[in-house]
C-alpha cells in the first residue's frame, strides 16, 4: 500500500511506542528494527521513542546507538534527552495518599515508580516483572521512601471494577490494559501528547505508531497515524497493521521513503 506525505524528502518526525508496536514480548529492538530506525535518521528524519515504561526501563530496550534520542517515558510523566532525564510530573500528596489508601484496602500489588527509584509488591512471573530495571540502574525501596511519584500500576486481579470505580474519583490520567489486567496510572492531564509538546513536537507534524489506549492520545494529534495489530485505538488511526515485525518495518519504509502518490 502506497503513503502520502505532501511535501516528499521534507523531514518528518516519527513518533513510536515500543512494547507491542516496534519490540515484541519484551524483548529488546531487534537487528531489523533498529536498521530501519537508523535508515530513517539517515534520511534526514527524526525519530522519538514515546513509551509507557519510565526512562529507566526505556533504555534497556534500545541499542546504544539510539538512545540518545529524544523519549516520553512514563506515559509523558518523563521527558528525557540523550538518556537524560530531563523533566518528570510528580503526583500531588493528597492524590498520592488517596491511593495509598485504595492500595491498602483491596490489599493491591503496585509498581510504583520515583524519578530513578521505585517500589514493587507484584508477582515475579507478571509480564510487567520481567521488564524492571533490567540493567539494574536503580533501587527497589519502600513505598514511603519514595519521595516524589510519578507513575503507579495496579494489579487489581478480579477486584477490577471496584477499583476501577474508586480511582476514577480521583484527579489522575488512567489507562487500562485489559490484557495483563493493569491498571496504569500518570498524574492528571499527563499523556504521550502532553509530553511530545514539551519536546516540541506540534500538532499535524508527526507521524505517530502505537498499539494501545495510551496511544490515542498521539494519535489524536499526529499528521498520520499507524496502530499496530487489534485494538480500539484503531479507530482513531489512519493505518492498521498487522502485529508482525516485517509488517512495522514495511510501513515504516514506504513512509521513510515518501514516493508513493497513493494515500492511506
């Protein structure tokens, strides 16, 4: 299938989610993936990564060579450059305590997370275990020794809903992921979008790929759009592709390339 973009060989910024979009079961970017990611800046492109996992655990997935590209971790808690954290969103105390207390009545497991540092009460066989501090650049502490906060994930087992129905009472930005049964939780009016406008990113200036509810956001916002396999945010796409390596990697080369007078 062809791509338009209405000025060829202008440069555009490519915005991509990781996990499920361009890496897949966790594992890191692989040689093919990160080819064309490099081919990409080779043409004169941007390229930003947009994830949900904090920078700590952003970096991981990356190979050197792309890591000192501009990222929003955390679900646009985080802003970092060059593998720097440069910006993060903290919750404020009195949201922080309410759900200190919806954790301590349901009995949650949580992944909090600090600005480096974070505390983990969940299961070590949970998918979410595997991808945490991986290179271990950072300490597991308690949750009162968390001095800012600023993402949570919940694991709200078959309490789901009345969970769901007490946080969503509370000031805060909620995605669900009914897949892994998470709840992931950014402070109030934080996502992907809010965190690529504090990189400069405009509005109908990039072309965002995503695979999930945290997306919808870019792509409410982006020039193009491309979902990544079957979920709801596909409504909001411009293109759907199949939740297959070589099928992220042909669209990003016909878009990369922009010759083709045929439209989405």
């Amino acid at each position: 299938m062809g791509i338009y973009i209405s000025k060829v060989g202008k440069m555009v910024k490519f915005v991509f989610d990781l996990d499920g979009t361009i890496c897949f079961r966790g594992q890191p970017l692989s040689v093919d993936i990160t080819a064309v990611l490099e081919d990409c800046l080779q043409k004169g492109h941007e390229v930003i990564f947009a994830s949900a996992r904090p920078i700590r655990d952003l970096l991981p997935v990356l190979p050197e060579s792309l890591r000192r590209l501009s990222m929003v971790g955390g679900n646009g808690a985080f802003i970092a450059v060059n593998g720097e954290i440069q910006e993060s969103a903290a919750f404020e105390e009195t949201t922080v305590e309410a759900m200190k207390e919806i954790i301590a009545a349901y009995q949650l497991p949580y992944l909090v997370d600090g600005h480096w540092d974070y505390a983990f009460t969940g299961s070590e066989t949970h998918p979410i275990y595997q991808n945490l501090d991986p290179l271990k650049l950072a300490k597991k502490v308690a949750l009162q020794d968390l001095k800012a906060i600023v993402k949570i994930v919940l694991f709200p087992g078959t309490q789901h809903q009345h969970i769901l129905a007490q946080l969503q009472q509370l000031n805060i930005s909620l995605f669900e992921h009914t897949a892994e049964n998470i709840v992931d939780i950014s402070p109030n009016g934080i996502d992907k979008w809010t965190g690529l406008k504090k990189l400069g990113v405009e509005q109908n200036q990039f072309i965002a790929f995503g695979n999930d509810a945290n997306d919808a956001s870019m792509f409410k916002h982006a020039l193009k759009s491309v979902c990544v396999g079957e979920h709801e945010v596909s409504k909001l796409a411009t293109l759907q592709v199949p939740s297959k390596e070589a099928a992220v990697i042909n669209i990003i080369k016909q878009l990369i390339e922009c010759q083709a007078p045929e439209q989405f």
